[in-house]
C-alpha cells in the first residue's frame, strides 16, 4: 500500500526440538520438512507473484545437548530421537535443491534450548551468508559411507560437474544411485 516492492531472497527455520521426543515424528520428519518447504516456497510464489520454487532455504541444525557442569556431567538429557531427526534435516538437505543448513552444535545457550545473544547473532549471519551463497545453485553431495568424493559443492543450473568418488578402507563401490530432485533415481552398476 505504501509502494514498496518486497524482494524475498530465502528463508532460514531453526528448528525445535519437539519431534525429537516421539518416535512417531521423528519418523515422519524428512517427509513432513520436504513438504513444509515445498509449501513455504509455492505460497510465497503465490503471494509475491515471483517464482520462489528453487528459493534458498537455510535450517539450523539441532544442537546436541552437550552442556556440561564443573564435574563434566551432561546439564541436560539428550532427546530420545534427536539423531533420527538431525539425519533427516541433513537427508533433506542433499535431496532438495537450494536446501542447506548451518551447524549449531557448540554454541552457547542460555538454557537447554535457547541460545544466548551472541550465539544467535552468529547464527544469523550464518543463515544469510547461505542464503547469498545458495541463490540460484544446486548442491552436489555424497550420501554414502566408506566413501570419498572430490567435486562436490554448489553449481549453477546447467553446470557440467566432474565428480570423483572412491572407495575407502578396502570397501570396493559395486553401483551408484544417481538423484536429482523431482526425477526417478538413475542406478549406474560398475
């Protein structure tokens, strides 16, 4: 109404830990995240009239509980299914295009789950430097195990992308699943 004309350039979501207490969630949450940014990009397509579907989206991980007292004893109780959730924010990110997240483990908190000013203000900065990094680029990633990759990182659309991947402690790699976002994964048997 005033005349200004919004440009939204991402979105970051730091998430909580409410799914990390019930395996039923915990269990759903790389589909329920998959489909929430989905949403979040097709509304904000319908009400900026501009075509955010690849907008760059930025999440905090969960930070473990790692706080300890003078003694060295854990202050706080680890979630029962925090790693199950922590694998699905990552999962979502090397499946989705222009998804990527910062590290919040080692940050300071001010309680078991909030963290002090500093360590927000840090985030934040952390939240944008992805956002301008991401714009307009894909993510090549590596979701194995006893497996290197050289060549990963991210590529404008179109990009040709050399990409080495081996084998590590004697595992030899028999096939590769080849994924792209929204396309039937293509298996190359070696």
């Amino acid at each position: 109404a005033q005349g200004y004309t919004p440009v939204i350039r991402g979105m970051w979501w730091m998430q909580g830990e409410a799914e990390t207490h019930r395996e039923e969630l915990a269990m759903q949450y790389e589909k329920l995240l998959t489909a929430f940014i989905s949403d979040i990009r097709t509304d904000l397509s319908e009400i900026s009239g501009s075509d955010l579907s690849s907008m760059p989206f930025v999440m905090g991980i969960i930070a473990a509980n790692t706080d300890t007292d003078d003694n060295g004893a854990y202050l706080y109780d680890q979630p029962p299914y925090m790693n199950k959730v922590v694998a699905a924010q990552k999962e979502t990110a090397a499946k989705v295009p222009n998804v990527s997240y910062v590290e919040t483990n080692g940050l300071v908190r001010r309680d078991r789950w909030h963290f002090v000013a500093d360590a927000q203000q840090y985030l934040g900065e952390q939240f944008v430097s992805n956002v301008i990094a991401s714009e307009g680029k894909y993510s090549v990633t590596l979701n194995g195990s006893s497996v290197a990759m050289t060549g990963g990182g991210s590529y404008e659309a179109g990009t040709k992308v050399p990409v080495k991947i081996e084998a590590l402690n004697g595992f030899v790699i028999t096939k590769i699943t080849l994924s792209v976002y929204g396309e039937e994964p293509i298996e190359i048997t070696l």
